[in-house]
C-alpha cells in the first residue's frame, strides 16, 4: 500500500457518512434561517421568544443541539483530515 508511512487505521477502518457541499451548507445554517419557516414568526411562537425562562425541554433541546453540532464539527474535520491523507497534502 502506498499510505503504510501514515497511521491512517482510525479512518480507514470505520465507516464514515459523506456530507457534501449542499447538504453540508445546509446543515450550518440556524433553525430559524431555513427556508419555509417564516410561518414560526407569526403568532404564539413570537410571544415566546421574547422570554427571559426557559423551559426544561428546551434546555434539553439545546444540550442535544449542542452535543449533535459538536459531533457534527468533528466529523466535518475528521473528513477534511482523511481527504489530506489521501492526498499527502498536510
């Protein structure tokens, strides 16, 4: 194999999902930036979102968030990392 100089076991023995340029645009923008949601800004919802509480599914809500964006930044890195493997360009 022309990689045996690198350690690249942790990537080439997983499975990994790819996350293209769309999807991964995508996945970037806030909740609330995405389109078909411009409904949320009318009615009950708005009155919500001017509170200073939070309740507790959305302290769940939000450490879920938070660990899934993690993961996700991870992966994205984990990603751009195998490509400069492959391509001996570090």
């Amino acid at each position: 194999r022309e990689d045996e100089d690198l350690y690249v076991e942790p990537y080439t023995g997983n499975q990994w999902i790819y996350v293209g340029e769309l999807e991964g645009s995508h996945l970037w923008k806030r909740p609330d930036s995405r389109d078909g949601d411009d409904e949320l800004s009318e009615g009950p919802l708005k009155d919500r979102r001017g509170s200073q509480g939070s309740t507790e599914s959305e302290r769940s809500f939000q450490k879920k968030y938070h660990v899934a964006t993690l993961r996700l930044v991870h992966r994205m890195s984990s990603g751009e990392m195998y490509k400069r493997i492959q391509s001996k360009s570090f």
